[in-house]
C-alpha cells in the first residue's frame, strides 16, 4: 500500500499485511515543519560527528550489530508481517545487517587510511573525507539490509544520513530508527523521514544534502538522478536486474538446478538479483527443467509466520498483477507453462512457484523484469548463444555461469555484461565485495572497499618541501 488521503484531509502512511490484506497500522507523514528539523539536526550533528576519530566512530557500529542481534526476533517478524517474506529469511537479513556492522567496524579505519604518494620533492597523500549528510531511498523487499549495508560504511566515514523508506513499510522504517538510537547514534545523526514521493525532489535540492543514494526501480533511479544530477550531487544507484542464470553441458546438472531454484524464489522472488533467465544448452536442457521443476515444486506457500513456508505473498497487490500479466503474455506469445502460473484465489497476495520453458528474447519473461517468483527457462545450443543471449538486456546488475571447467568459467565470466559473475553459486551481496552494476541497473558501488569510499571526498593533499630556518 502507498499512502492514502483519509476524509479528514491528512495523508498518512498505511502498513499492510501482505498475507492476508489486514491493515497493521497508520502514520501520518512528517510536515514540514519536521522535515525541517531533521534537516537542520542532521547537518549539525554530522559536522561534529566528521571530528570525531574513526577508530571511535566505528564502536557505534558495534553497538549498532548488538542491538540488531539482540533484538533479532522482534525484528524478523517485523519485516515478515510487515513485507511478506519468510520468518527465516527475515531472520537471516537481520543477521546480515549485524555481519555488515561488524565488517566496517574493523575495516573501516584501514579502508580510510590516509594514501601515501612516494615523491621525492614533497609529502603528497590521499586522504577521505566524508562528503556530509546523505539521502537515501530505500525499497521494501530488504527492508533493513538496504538500509544498513549503505549506513554501516556511511556512518563509519563520518557522514550523517536520512532514511527515505518504501511507503508500504514503514513501521521497518520507525524500527531502524530506533535501532540506531538504542545503539547511542548521536542525536540527529540519523532520522527516519514520512513523506511521500513528491517530497523528495526539495530534500535532494536542500544545500544540506550532500548526496543520494537509492535502491529502486529503474523507472524511479531515473527521475532520482535527474533530480540529484540537477542539483549536482553525488548518487548511487542500485536498479532493477534480469539477470541471467547459465547453465553450460558441462554443468552438475542436479547441483545447479538445486541453486537456480533459491535463486529465484529466494524473498519470494523479489530481489534484483534474483536469477531470472535461465540460459541452459539444449543438451542438458531437459534434464535441468525436470530437476528445476522437481525442487520448485518442493517449495511450501503459506503463512511466511510459519516455519517450513519457502514462499510467502508478493509484497502488494498490484506486484502480483503485473506479474501475472508477464505471465499471460508470455504465454500468449508460445512459452509453454510447467507449473504455476495462476493466481492464488483467498486473502493476501499470494503468487505459486511457476516455472516457464521454451522462452524465447520476444516474450516479457525474457525481455522485463519480472519481479516475483517467476522463473524463464531460455534453450540455447551452446556457449556463444548463451552469452549472446545473457548479455540481451537493458539491465547488467548480477549474473551465474555454471561449467565444470574453470578455464571456460574465467574465459566467459569477462565477456557477460554484469557487475558482478558468480561461478557455480548463487548471486549475492557480501560486505567484503562491490556490489552494483551497469546499463540499466545503475551506478556506482555499495559495500567492499570501494563501496565506503563512494560518499567520500576524495581530497590530493600536498606539501612541499620546507626550508630550513
């Protein structure tokens, strides 16, 4: 749900249940007057917190993994009432957040050493300094992880940052606030902004924002960077992805077809970097289907409270209808439907595990991105097509390559167009490697090394040499 204008004139934010459609709670949006003093606050707060050393401003990202981990269950189920996703995953992304808090906590202060330059002639250094107080806008399907795989690093390099959240969460939204708040975040470091999208545009241009970063469709990073880029601030973007699961004839058919299965429907298929075109040679292509099918089909729907459930309800209701339409048109178009494919009759927005084969580059299961558990088997005869048809596509976010041989895997990974080619495994983030991509998926670098480093001023410090007295 997105906000709604009651009888009374104001606008509030509604939390829905996404398994069975009951309404959870309502928040009316911050007014100006709010916006305003968060803006104010966190300017203030961040030019006292960039003096502070890093080795020191780091020991909030520890409290910050304590408190998550302390409060784990509360927190999973949260997200799970709130978005839909299985208790178990939930609790797996908020393991994930403490994991990412942990990381920076210890790499941060090496990441941020100053770059010494060898010259003979002077002193000359690389050093970082944070940019100020960053915006981000942020999706519901990870509802923390986003926020704190960009806020760890953030945070740790001394910059001051508020939270835009996706409207249908926004009790996740208030949640992370108070996270960082138990965890000692000095006041107005950090807020939580309720405000719908029309609000963003004048945040972005406020002289107080020093930059963006957004995780969302492509449709929305669009308008985003045009909206930064007018304003001339610094962005990250982490857009939308269809990417490409490969399967070579080489491939441990069983082996693949057990991850290909998790990465489609893990989140219930609700994730960027969810596989969704899986690329199989013809000659293992039959195998692959029947084994795909065979563990798709072992996946539990229902209440994602309950353990054992592997696919909870699609987020919204309007998620679940423009992905039955890729559906419908696919098969309009000659993909033939293995299993699913209709929608769940009852409460909540539930969509089963389908599975399409004989898709072909014309149909929507191929050429958009479906944004559910909805997986496209393409057939190909051999390695040129697959990586022909891999690289087909407006998106270049994540891709899988799955060959028994290594040379073949190094040889191919650097020919598909993708920010980041896992081999024989699953497509993920890891705080310890970049994630982001390219084309139509975005720009720009969150976790790692470099992803720290992206809302920092990189400043050239030179001295040169001083006589002597």
């Amino acid at each position: 749900m997105t906000s709604t204008t009651q009888s009374n004139g104001s606008t509030m934010l509604v939390s829905v249940n996404p398994a069975d459609g009951a309404e959870l709670a309502r928040f009316p949006l911050h007014s100006e007057r709010e916006v305003e003093a968060a803006l104010a606050g966190a300017a203030a707060a961040q030019a006292a917190w960039r003096q502070v050393p890093i080795t020191e401003r780091v020991e909030l990202l520890r409290r910050m993994a304590s408190v998550l981990r302390a409060g784990k269950a509360g927190y999973a189920r949260l997200i799970t009432e709130e978005m839909g996703k299985p208790l178990a995953e939930a609790e797996g992304e908020i393991e994930k957040c403490a994991w990412n808090c942990d990381f920076y906590a210890k790499e941060a202060p090496a990441f941020l050493a100053d770059e010494i330059i060898a010259s003979s002639a002077s002193h000359s250094a690389v050093v970082f300094d944070p940019l100020g107080v960053v915006l981000a806008i942020m999706p519901w399907n990870y509802p923390f992880w986003q926020f704190f795989r960009f806020a760890a690093p953030a945070l740790a390099a001394g910059n001051g940052a508020l939270l835009k959240h996706a409207n249908n969460v926004p009790r996740c939204a208030l949640a992370i606030e108070e996270v960082m708040r138990a965890a000692g975040c000095p006041d107005g470091l950090f807020r939580t902004l309720l405000i719908d999208a029309g609000s963003v545009a004048g945040i972005i241009a406020d002289d107080r924002i020093a930059a963006v970063t957004l995780t969302g469709s492509t449709e929305v990073g669009a308008i985003v960077a045009a909206q930064a880029g007018k304003a001339l601030k610094k962005q990250v973007l982490e857009l939308g992805g269809s990417d490409p699961f490969i399967v070579l004839a080489d491939a441990d058919i069983e082996a693949a077809a057990m991850a290909a299965v998790k990465a489609r429907y893990v989140n219930v298929g609700q994730s960027c970097v969810n596989a969704k075109r899986f690329i199989v040679d013809n000659a293992v292509a039959e195998r692959f289907v029947e084994a795909f099918c065979r563990h798709a089909a072992a996946l539990k729907m229902g209440d994602p409270l309950q353990q054992g459930v592997s696919i909870g309800p699609m987020a919204r209701a309007n998620l679940r209808a423009t992905l039955h339409d890729q559906v419908q048109r696919s098969l309009a178009a000659g993909a033939v439907l293995k299993m699913g494919g209709a929608i769940v009759e009852g409460p909540g927005f539930f969509y089963p595990a389908t599975v399409l084969d004989h898709v072909t580059p014309d149909m929507a299961a191929f050429r958009e991105e479906t944004f559910g558990p909805v997986a496209a088997i393409v057939r190909v005869d051999g390695e040129e097509e697959a990586i022909a048809l891999a690289n087909d596509t407006e998106f270049g976010l994540g891709a899988a390559l799955w060959t028994a041989d290594v040379e073949t895997a190094t040889r191919l990974a650097r020919r598909i167009d993708a920010g980041a080619v896992f081999v024989n495994g699953i497509v993920a983030s890891d705080p310890r490697l970049p994630f982001g991509g390219i084309k139509r998926s975005g720009y720009g670098r969150e976790l790692g090394s470099y992803g720290i480093r992206e809302f920092v001023n990189l400043k050239t410090l030179w001295v040169g040499p001083v006589k002597a007295a």
